[in-house]
C-alpha cells in the first residue's frame, strides 16, 4: 500500500478542515480526491505532501512514516492548480530544478530533462519561458517538472482547474495515458464529477471534512453509499419518495407497470442530444427525466402532454432524505 | 496584459498636462538646473570649471566626499540585509505586533531627520548617553566618528528597501516557493534560487533609492558627526559650510556632483526596468 493516512485531524480556528480521516491509497493506482469546494480535499492532498502539518494522526509513504518528514524529505512530486511555474527560468531550467537540487550529473540532467520534455510533448519549447507558454503547457511543465525527481506519489491539487473546457478535456484524456505508461502512485483532487469517472481507478469522495465512500467509478455511480455521493456524482430526482437519476425515468404515454404515474409535461428543455423533461405528478411532485431526443420526438413530447413516468427496470433508488434532514 | 482604455482627449486633458510639467519644472526640474548652471557659470567670467579643480585640489574636500561615499554604502548594505529578511519575516510570517512593526518601519520617513540625531546622541552618546559610555570604554566612539554617521544614514534610509519589496513579495505569492520545497531544495535553496530572482527588480530599485537618500542625507549627520573639518564632515555639511562662507561657486560645484550621483542612480534604474520588463 502507498500511501496510509490514519486518524487524521486539521482545524484552522473553529473551522474543522479534517475530522479522523483514515485512508489507503493503493500503489500504481490513479485516484480522485472529489468533493465540493471547502470540503477539505485539498487540505488531505496537502498533508499527504507535507506543505500542512495535522494535528493528530500518521502519514505513511510506501512504508516509511512521513508524518515528521518535511515536504522537501518525502520524495512527492506536486502539481499546484495555478502551475507555480518558476517565471525566470526557461522550461528545461524548470524541469531540471529538482535535480540541480539533488547534484545529478550534468549529462544526466540534460538526458533526463530531454526525455521528460518528449514525454510532455514540450521539446520545442524547451528554451521558453514559462510566460510564453499556454495554460495547458504549462501545466505538462508542472507535471514534467514533479517527475524528474522520480516521486514515489504523484499529487495534482486541481490540476486542471484554471484551463478552459476544452483544454480541460484534452488534458484529462492525456493524464490518464500518460498514467498508463508511467505508473506512478497518483493522486488528484477534483470538484468536477465527470474528470473524475473519466480519469480515476479509484474516487474518494471527500465532503464537511469526512471521507463519504470509497470506491471504483462504476461502485461510486451505481450504488453509491448515501444520498450525498448519489447526488453529487450525478443529477438526481425524485420519483414516487426515491431518489432517482433522471436517465433512469422512463416515459411513456400509458402506465407500464403498478410503479407508473400519472402527471403532465411542465417544461421540455432540449441541451444538444439530450431532451430534459420536467414532470409534474398528480401526487404533485416534481419528477426530472432524461430521454434522447429521438425519443421524445417519437412520443411528441411537448409542454402540457399527459405521460406516466415510472423507474427503469433495474434502476438504482434509494430513499430520499427527509427535507428536515 | 489587458488593453488598457484611455478617456477620450479633451481640453482639459491638455490642461492637466499644463499644469503637471509645469508644476514639475518650477519645483524640480528649472532649480536643479540652475544649480548645475551656477556650477559652471561664473558671473563676469562665463563658463568654467575652476570650482571642480578646486574641490579635487583640496585634500579636505576629497576626504568629505570620501567619507560620505563610505557611509552611503555601508549603510546602504546595512538596509540591504536588513530590509530583504525583514521584508520576508513581514511577508511570509505571522507573530504577535507584526502590525506594530510594520507601523514601526514607517517611522524614519515620517520623523524629521534631526530628531533621529537627537535621538541617536541621547543613546549613543560618548559622554552621557544611554549606551554611549559603555561603547566608549570598550574603545567604539560611536557619536562624533564614522559609525554615528553610518547608523543616522541607515536610519534615515532604512525603510526604501523594505517598502519596495514587500508588495513583490505579496504579488509573488508563495506557491513557486512551496513547489521549490516539494522538489527538494532547502529554504536557503530556495530562497536564493526562487524568491530572490522573483524580487530582484524590487530590490535592485531599493537600493539605488536608498543610495540616493543616503548620499543625500544631512539633517541627521549633522547632528551625530560634529562636523569636524577633515574628520567627520561630509559631502553635504561642506556644501553648508562653503555657502555660508560665501564660497558659493564651491557650494554648487559639490552640490552638482551629489545631484548627478543621484541622477545616474534613476537612470539605471530606469534601464534596468526597461530591460526588465522587455524580458517579462
């Protein structure tokens, strides 16, 4: 196991950032730390890498307890979401930083360095400024710049995070290769839910300063542990007092089992490929459902249409929270 | 950078700009020139340099620039050390009555420089000073010598380097340092392989201000040397001395030469920025 943190506490104030978090995280593995904004992911991250100090609880690196260890002893390699790129240098300087640190030999550096750039598809650019690159460039120099040490951990604090959409997704698809040749233990905090199915082998899902699950992408989406995982790895709804995802909502124009409902359409959205339908039941809920948009040509859906709305056949539900809870 | 919109131009604009050079040229530009000019211009004689062979020929003139020249650097260097790892302790840090402190560097701005003089013969005093006699016995004349000089010099300057420095240091922020750290190097590595190239501009700004200032510097000095002739009286007391002797031509010879000193200070300042924004 790479990375063993138990019994881990951090408060600022009265603010408790993390409360008892006991983790392990698996060697060669690529996992998510997900969770919403000021749920203490980035704090984890950080006390994994040694830049916070917990105040109680252990860290364990590939055996080794770092948890006295300085950031500068524990061999991880960060990437910071803003890049912390080193502006006076060029980015061959960048990526040869830590090893001018460790003394290597010249040839060496230079090999090394090379090579790493080929890997970030950054070699043309070596005697750039990191002013002079692109968000996304500069973001593979972070990333070169934290493997030249040969980490044992590869930790990403939103890597991601300031680029935009399409860089985004670019990026997130090259990690996850680069992971596969590479193999070193990593891991990435995220608050986006689709970068982390896309890109994890494991997700933990971090929220108010507590782990909620713990598990592979397809165990966190079909049986999630409570309705806060449920709801923040997807859209949910509610049908018939379950909660529900509205691509699991089926909708038809007579009842096709004990389970259906009667209601009306109160608004069709159409994003794209997919048409969002908002249900109104004669129970008076308000029941969200997904179709494709041939679908709901095909049952000519439009707004004060009479349909039943009941759950797919093998759905995953779970009963939804009382409003008071 | 972003596009930076500019208001439209009206008359008032061309005003403004009136007002502005002209405020600059009555207060500034038109009396330093003048002492330049007066430094050179002899009344009924027309232009000479006779006031410059003078100052060079004196052996006790050389020695008040001399001198003023050792105090500016020392002092300079003094605020040098002392204004980066203040700045870094402000910056990176957090103790109780850091407000205190930072209220505290401000002072030799806002007091005149006299009062640092009283202030510094009061404790160092030779005779009766707070300090002074215990230095005295162990054979450091502190008031009255070379090292009173320096330390009113200091004083007077000591916040330049600092006030540069701690806004770069803010803006830089402190990630490219915790990913230094991440990759190994010590803070001593890092600080002179990451925050010093990232506040060099801001430094280098410091302390040609603070080279200016002190080179300048009299109220203060004059309190703490004595003024001795050929001992303790630098470059600005002697253009004193000879202005109120009427050796005015004197006077501005070696005022001329301070004011040049400082102006080739901003000017390569102004280079180096130029050049340094150019590579930015």
């Amino acid at each position: 196991m790479s990375i063993e943190v138990t019994g881990v506490n951090k408060r600022y104030g009265d603010f408790v950032a993390l409360e008892d978090i006991n983790l392990t995280i698996p060697t060669g593995q690529l996992t998510a730390l997900l969770g919403p904004s000021g749920g203490g992911k980035t704090t984890l991250l950080r006390v994994i890498a040694g830049l916070e100090t917990p105040d109680s609880g252990s860290v364990v690196i590939e055996g080794n307890d770092a948890t006295s260890l300085p950031v500068q002893k524990r061999n991880v390699g960060f990437v910071f979401q803003h890049y912390a790129a080193f502006k006076h240098l060029s980015v061959a300087k960048n990526v040869a930083f830590g090893l001018e640190i460790r003394k290597r030999p010249r040839a060496e550096i230079q090999a090394k360095v090379a090579e790493l750039l080929e890997l970030v598809h950054l070699s043309q650019f070596a005697n750039r400024l990191p002013s002079q690159l692109s968000g996304g460039q500069r973001q593979r120099m972070a990333l070169a710049r934290a493997l030249a040490i040969e980490p044992s951990v590869l930790l990403l604090d939103e890597p991601f995070g300031a680029l935009d959409a399409k860089v985004r997704k670019e990026l997130r698809d090259w990690l996850r290769r680069l992971h596969d040749e590479v193999h070193v233990t990593t891991v990435f905090v995220t608050h986006d839910q689709e970068e982390a199915l896309e890109v994890a082998d494991e997700i933990v899902v971090v929220n108010q300063g507590g782990i909620e699950q713990i598990g592979t992408p397809e165990q966190l989406y079909d049986e999630p542990a409570n309705d806060f995982v449920m709801s923040f790895l997807g859209d949910v709804t509610t049908l018939g007092g379950a909660l529900i995802r509205p691509h699991d909502v089926e909708v038809t124009p007579s009842p096709i089992s004990e389970h259906s409902l009667e209601g009306t359409v109160s608004r069709v959205l159409r994003i794209g490929f997919e048409v969002r339908l908002t249900v109104l039941t004669d129970d008076g809920e308000v029941v969200t459902a997904e179709l494709t948009r041939t679908h709901a040509r095909a049952l000519q859906l439009e707004e004060g249409v009479n349909v039943f709305v009941t759950p797919s056949p093998g759905a995953y539900t779970m009963p939804a929270p009382s409003p008071a809870a | 950078m972003a596009e930076t919109r500019r208001a439209p131009r009206t008359p008032l604009t061309y005003v403004l700009r009136l007002v502005v050079i002209a405020y600059l040229c009555l207060l500034v530009a038109w009396p330093v020139v003048l002492v330049g000019w007066n430094a050179f211009h002899v009344p009924d004689v027309g232009f000479t340099t006779e006031a410059f062979a003078g100052i060079f020929s004196d052996p006790q003139m050389m020695h008040a620039i001399r001198l003023t020249c050792i105090a500016a650097v020392v002092a300079t260097l003094i605020n040098l050390v002392f204004g980066v790892s203040i700045s870094l302790l402000l910056v990176r840090t957090e103790f109780p009555g850091k407000r205190i402190l930072s209220a505290l560097i401000d002072l030799p701005l806002s007091v005149s420089p006299i009062v640092v003089g009283l202030a510094l013969v009061l404790v160092y005093g030779g005779r009766d000073g707070w300090f002074g006699p215990a230095l005295e016995s162990a054979g450091i004349q502190v008031i009255f010598s070379t090292p009173g000089i320096i330390m009113a010099t200091a004083f007077v300057s000591l916040p330049l380097v600092i006030r540069e420095v701690i806004p770069v240091l803010e803006e830089i922020g402190t990630e490219q340092e915790q990913a230094a750290a991440s990759l190994g190097a010590s803070s001593w590595q890092t600080f002179w392989r990451i925050t010093l190239p990232g506040i060099k501009w801001a430094v280098v700004y410091g302390v040609v201000l603070t080279l200016a200032r002190s080179l300048g510097e009299f109220g203060a000095v004059k309190v703490v040397s004595g003024n001795v002739l050929g001992q303790t009286r630098t470059a600005t007391l002697a253009v004193e001395e000879k202005y109120l002797n009427f050796d005015q031509q004197g006077a501005y010879a070696v005022a001329f030469l301070l004011a040049s000193v400082s102006v080739v200070c901003i000017l390569i300042v102004f280079v180096l920025r130029a050049r340094g924004a150019r590579v930015r």
